[in-house]
C-alpha cells in the first residue's frame, strides 16, 4: 500500500477470499477500510496500517514490523461487536518502538509499547512470535474481560484492567512482562 484504502464504493465487493496481506510501503500510518470485503478471517499486515469497518469479530490480525507511536488501530463496523462475547486474536511479530539511544550512563533506553485499539473486544488472544520482544499497550481494548497470551516470543504489555478478570499464559513460550492497573469501571 502506497496510500489508504476507502473501502469498495458503487457496489463493488470481494467475497470468500479468506486471508488478505497488506504491506505499508510508505513511512506514513495508513488505514485500509473493509467497507465491501467479506469472508475473511485473517488480516497480514506489515507496517502501520488500521483497519476500518470490519464486518465481523472472531477474526485474526497479524502484525509484523511495526515501530511506530501511532495506534493500531482494528475497526468494526457498527453494531459488529456490540454484543457480550466478541473476541479477536492479534498476533505480534517485531512490535516496538524502539528506545531511543543511550542513556547518561552509556545503557540503552528501553524499547516502548505501541498502542493497540479494538474497541469493546471482550476476549483477546495475543501471539507473540518474531525475532525481537514484543511490546504492546492494549489500555485501547477498553472491554477486554480475558486475555490469552500464545507464542514464542517474549511479549512486555500495558493491561488495562478495568473488567479484566482472566489471564491465560499457560501457552506462552516466551517470558512475560504484564504491567496491570485496575481502575473502577
């Protein structure tokens, strides 16, 4: 992608392509509108790219190389997950941003969180794999009630905890670093 994507206007669709793969070819965040696409179940993403109007939850979107302090953000279009069970599944693959030089005493600054936003998803999963730690602040998924973390990879990430009531790392190959705050809903 050189620019963002409107969505499909005048009628136009894509049905039953399952898995769509888009690469930001650019240095700018872009967004890629679903509007029009169904059937698909899996997003690849390389780079900075939101997806908009998603036309179901349940889906799975993977991340790769994204070192930006912009959000990522996941769409749904309206009334899509208004209900009490929505989930979705994030896989990370070199997710950071990275810190920014040496510090007074000649350490490097540690690597920050890039920021994920998937409005009133109840339960997420959360795969970290790749060639680097992965880190990930998810105060965006404002509803998570559970959250499931797989994967290889280590994986630092911000945890929100306002309706939070289930952590699942027993899969996780990695080491985890979960930086938790409740707050009163």
């Amino acid at each position: 992608m050189n620019s963002s994507f409107q969505g499909m206007n005048r009628g136009g669709f894509v049905d039953g392509i399952k898995t769509i793969d888009l690469t930001n070819e650019t240095a700018r965040d872009l967004n890629f509108n679903t509007k029009g696409i169904t059937g698909a179940d899996t997003y690849n993403i390389d780079g900075t790219v939101g997806l908009q109007n998603l036309e179901k939850t349940g889906i799975t979107v993977n991340y790769s190389d994204v070192h930006t302090n912009s959000n990522l953000v996941v769409g749904f279009a309206n009334g899509v997950n208004s209900g009490p069970d929505d989930s979705l599944t994030v896989g990370l693959s070199d997710v950071y941003i990275p810190g920014n030089g040496k510090d007074a005493n000649g350490n490097d600054q540690p690597d920050y969180a890039v920021s994920l936003v998937a409005q009133a998803i109840e339960d997420l999963t959360i795969n970290s794999t790749g060639p680097h730690d992965n880190h990930i602040d998810l105060d965006g998924v404002n509803y998570m009630r559970s959250l499931e973390i797989n994967g290889d990879q280590d994986l630092h990430a911000e945890v929100q905890g306002t309706y939070l009531t289930t952590i699942d790392g027993s899969a996780a190959k990695g080491d985890l670093d979960l930086s938790i705050a409740a707050t009163a809903p």
